[in-house]
C-alpha cells in the first residue's frame, strides 16, 4: 500500500511538472508570436513574460552556432528582418526546455516617402526582358534575361541599336549586372555563375563561381569597393572584386515596421545602393552600412501603363546625374525623373 502510494505521488509530480513546462512554452509561445508582428528595435530588451523567467534558473538565446544569455537585441547576434531563434529554458532542476521562434528586428526611424517628376522619356526596346541596367556617359549598359535570349548589351540613350552585344549559352538566364572600372561583372540565374567581359568592346574574358551562401543571382551593383548581389531575399551580399566566389559580408534590409525581401534589380549612388523589389512597383533607398530602408519611391503610377502580366514589372534602375532613370521588363520606354 505504502508502495502504490509512493507511487501515486510519483505520477501526480510529473503529471504536475508537465503541465508545467507546458505552461511556460505555451506563454512564451504567445509572447514570441504577439512580438514577431510587433517586431523589435537594436537595443530593445526581450522582456520575456514572468512565467518563463521565473521558473528559469537561466535562459540563452541560441542562432544555429551562435548562442548568448543576453537578453537583448543585439546586432552582434542579430540581422534587420527575421531572425530565427532558439530559445533555451534551464530549469531551476537542470531539465532544459527548448522552443523556436522568429524574432522580427526593424529599423528605428520610418523611412521618408521619396518623391519624383518625369522629366523625359526614351525610347527602350521592347523584346528585353531587363535583369541589369546602367548608364555610362551615354551610354547604357543591360543584361537580359529568360532562357535562349540571354545577352550582355549596350546602345546610346535615346536610341535602341546595339553598340555591341555578347549572347549567353542557352543553358544560361542572365540576371543583373555592374560596371567596375573597365570590366562588367554578370549574374546568372541559378546557374552558379558569375561573367565578366570587357566594357569596351563586351567580350568574356573571365567566369566566377558565386558564394554558395547566395540560393541565386538576382541584382548586382558596385560601391566603388565591393560588388554587392541580392539572390531574392532580404539579404544584399558584399563580394570581392578580385574573386567574387568570396563573400566579405553581408547586410540584411528592413524598414521601421517591415522586412524587405524579393531585392532584385540594384544600383549604388552617393552612398545608398537602390533596389527594385520584385512584383511590385516599389524603389527602396538602402544605407549600406546596416541594411536600413531610409526611403521608398512609389511607382504606381508609371508601372500600371505597362504591367500586364507577372512578368513585365518595375526592374531596372540608373543614374543620369542626380536623376534616376527607371524602366521594366518588355517595356517600351525608359523614364527620367528628377528625385525632389
């Protein structure tokens, strides 16, 4: 009898110390999912709900290899955007409990709203499907994309005839590419490589594998130091010049109240880098040194004349002076605007 009884209290105890642990996950899966669409701040402490902390002798938040016990929001730990998280409960008896959770990190200061006028349109030719675009002098500089009709080319702004051109394989979907100096550096699509040709006459002279980390190649621009691609995500990477197969860093991009992902199409100007956001008529202005959106240009009312499809949107982004000229997939004209 004593022994069933011993028993009894036994089951009662863990029934107890399962409720419990149930208890303190489900309150910190409640605080997790209320803060993710809240998002924090760099700075912000992870007030964790007294249920949790009070049954914790410590707590660590673990990030694949990374792991701190502080209980902060820290950029040496975290990225602008999503962050996924494990919690680690050490219970006050040693048992440790776990749970995964996504920590939304947003920049401090709303982004302002850009403004433009159209001050001249030029004529684009209308079969490309721009993945790349920039002007030099006056010349412009695209790559094109889609299987079978891939190609590096230039022309004169105002005109529509080739200067020279260099097609891709047809295994190849050309993606965005940069002027460094007097080369031009190409992405391709899922296709792990990286061209580059010479600006004067667009002539291969090199092939690059890009870093594993990027899943693609989307956008591609130039800092005057790094290149730095986007591959779709909220992440712009910075890669060496000398061998872009090598990622220095990278930098993840976020507004006050939301991440930003799907960054196609890139340009750097005085210090910021632009960048389309694809399937929407949005330009974001980026500080480089943190990922943060300080601005956002609306393009409603341009891309709407030629949007028809999934495919014919906003892409395509350069700098004419301080003027930013903007045009898109198939379209039939490249616009400049004087930014106010």
């Amino acid at each position: 009898m004593k022994r069933n009884f011993i028993i009894g209290i036994f089951a009662l105890s863990l029934f107890v110390a399962c409720n419990k642990d149930k208890e303190i996950l489900n309150t910190l899966n409640d605080y997790n999912l209320e803060m993710e669409s809240k998002g924090y701040h760099f700075g912000d402490a992870i007030a964790l709900p007294k249920e949790v902390t009070e049954n914790a002798e410590s707590i660590t938040i673990s990030f694949g290899e990374k792991e701190t016990n502080n209980l902060v929001v820290d950029p040496k730990f975290f990225t602008l955007g999503d962050n996924a998280v494990t919690f680690n409960i050490k219970k006050k008896g040693g048992e440790v409990l776990q749970q995964d959770a996504t920590i939304n990190v947003f920049a401090k200061n709303p982004e302002a709203k850009l403004n433009y006028t159209v001050v001249k349109e030029y004529p684009h030719a209308t079969p490309n499907f721009v993945q790349g675009f920039q002007l030099d002098g006056n010349t412009v500089y695209e790559s094109e994309g889609q299987y079978g009709a891939s190609k590096l080319w230039k022309y004169t702004l105002g005109g529509t005839a080739p200067i020279a051109s260099t097609p891709q394989p047809e295994k190849y979907f050309a993606e965005g590419m940069t002027i460094a100096g007097d080369k031009i550096y190409q992405l391709t699509w899922k296709e792990k490589t990286m061209f580059v040709y010479n600006k004067s006459d667009l002539k291969l002279i090199r092939e690059y594998p890009y870093p594993n980390v990027m899943g693609e190649g989307w956008g591609l621009t130039y800092d005057g130091k790094h290149l730095i691609a986007s591959d779709g995500t909220k992440n712009l990477y910075f890669l060496d010049l000398n061998d872009p197969s090598k990622m220095v860093k990278y930098i993840s991009v976020a507004g006050n109240t939301q991440a930003y992902d799907q960054l196609n199409e890139l340009e750097f100007h005085n210090g910021f880098v632009y960048a389309n956001v694809w399937q929407k008529p949005v330009i974001l202005k980026i500080n480089p040194a943190n990922g943060e959106v300080v601005g956002t240009f609306d393009f409603t009312e341009i891309a709407k004349k030629h949007t028809t499809n999934n495919d014919d949107v906003l892409n395509g982004i350069a700098f004419k002076g301080e003027n930013m000229l903007v045009t898109g997939k198939n379209w039939p004209v490249i616009y400049e605007v004087a930014v106010k």
